[in-house]
C-alpha cells in the first residue's frame, strides 16, 4: 500500500478541515500523513507510539510531504496507557487494535479520549483469526458488533483494500456516544 491507498482508506469519512485528532498505534506514520491530507494544515494531530525510531521517521516523511506545516505532535508513549492530550475531535486506529486481545477494554479507554460524538477511524485486517504478527484481528462484522459494546454508534464501514497477508483491510467510522 502507499500514500494513495492509506488516503482512499479514510476519505469516504468525509473529515472537516481542522480539528484536534490523534494517530494511536501512528508507527512511522503512513495513516498519520494520509489524516494530515484529509483535514489540512491548520489542524493538530498528535502521532501516539512507543517506537522512537518510527516517530522520527514520521517526523522526516511529514517535513518532505507538507514542508509548511507544524501540525504534527509525536507523543513517545503506549496509547493503552494514560496520556496527557487535550480533548479529541477524532482518533485514527490503524493496525494497532489487533495487538489487544480485551478489545473492548481498549475501546472504552480510546474513548475517554473524544468529545462527545468524537469519530473513530479503525483500520484493520477483515478477519477473525491471527497469526504471531497480527494476533488478534477483527472482522467488520465483528467490530460492528463490539462498539456499541464500548460506547460508540454503529460503525459505518468506508472502505477495503486487498492485503498480501491477511486477505484484506477495511476501514470504518464510527463515534462516542453519550
């Protein structure tokens, strides 16, 4: 997948300009840049992970890609942890709810993040069963039924993309309630 593909993944939510968003599981940042380009130069996105090298990274792809624009804040820390970040419009999950076995745990934690009727874009594998790189993935359906479970709406499903691993990637929406 490149650029363009991680774009297509997330523009069927159809973002505002702006806004306050956070990348938790943001690695070297393909979804991080992909969000940057849907809700433009003036909002700030905090990219959460634990990896040092892959936030210097995103760091030096989002400096090449949008040479004018400061709007990206790496945050070194576990997203499934307590964190210090201002109240959320929105949250970007790609790939990193399947390292989580209590989803929902994880999802009423995500949660605590957004303002009431914050979005969630979940990125993920169509599929039920891992393998030791992606233990624990989760099928649409399976999400679908999980959120609301965790305090969101209906998820929406945006999109699909074919994997070379585990047949193929979705994407969907969905948001806090109450």
């Amino acid at each position: 997948m490149d650029h363009a593909d991680h774009v297509s993944l997330l523009r069927p939510a159809e973002l505002s300009a702006g806004g306050t968003w956070a990348d938790f599981g943001a690695g070297s940042g393909a979804f991080t840049l992909a969000l940057r380009e849907l809700i433009g130069p003036h909002a700030s996105i905090y990219a959460v992970d634990k990896d040092q090298r892959a936030l210097r990274e995103l760091e030096k792809a989002h400096r090449e890609r949008f040479t004018t624009s400061q709007n990206i804040h790496t945050v070194r820390a576990d997203f499934s942890r307590t964190l210090s970040l201002p109240p959320l419009d929105g949250i970007v999950m790609a790939n990193s709810l399947h390292y989580f076995k209590d989803k929902e745990k994880i999802l009423r934690h995500v949660r605590s993040f957004l303002k009431l009727n914050g979005a969630l874009l979940l990125v993920e594998y169509n599929v039920d069963s891992g393998n030791p790189w992606v233990p624990y993935p989760l099928s649409f359906e399976t999400f679908r039924e999980l959120a609301p479970q965790a305090g969101f709406s209906e998820p929406q499903l945006l999109d699909k993309a074919p994997s070379r691993f585990l047949k193929e990637f979705y994407s969907a929406a969905t948001n806090r309630q109450n």
